[in-house]
C-alpha cells in the first residue's frame, strides 16, 4: 500500500513537497507521475521524500528521472530524499543522482 501526498510550504521561498510512503510500484505509477508533474509546474523548488518508502520500482524511478530532467532543463531547483539503502540504490540504478547531481541524503 502507498500514499503520496504534496505540501506547499512558503517558509523563504516556495517549495513544494512531494512525500511518498509505503510501496511505489505499478498501482502508485499515475498518483505519483501526476504529483511530480504538478510539483514542478508549482514552485521553484522541489523536494520528493522518498525517506518513508520502502519499494521503488523502476517504473517509478525512470517518472522520477524524467522529472529531475524536466527540472534540471528548466532551473528548477530538486532535492530527492531517500532513507533506505534499498531506494538509493534505485535511484542509482535509474540514472537519477547524475542527473541531479545532487549528493545522497
């Protein structure tokens, strides 16, 4: 089971969280490409928390590349979390953290 949930916070700057839990597999890919595309059209700055999911499939690694390029392409600041070294792999696997170039957290 999963959920995926998006907050605008305005604490500086906009930012917009994208936070998903539980099990980002097949059933989760619509919910969560939907969330990511609405993200980025909404603020300067995103992050996705991936710390409380415990399954990336790579379907839902390569929408979540495809929305790091989206952002990179368009300045947009992202920040991808991931807690488990499950996740991290992943999103090693799908070409993610070179796309970002951002550092694991």
């Amino acid at each position: 089971m999963s959920a995926i949930s998006i907050a605008h916070n305005q604490v500086g700057h906009d930012c917009v969280v994208v936070q998903a839990e539980g099990e980002l597999d097949f059933g989760s890919l619509r919910a969560f490409r939907t969330a990511l595309a609405f993200a980025l059209a909404a603020g300067p700055s995103v992050v996705v928390d991936l710390r409380r999911a415990r399954f990336l499939s790579l379907r839902n690694a390569w929408a979540l590349a495809e929305s790091v390029d989206t952002a990179v392409r368009g300045r947009i600041e992202i920040t991808v979390l991931a807690g488990r070294p499950e996740i991290e792999r992943v999103l090693e696997l799908a070409g993610i953290r070179a796309l970002s170039e951002i550092p694991a957290q």
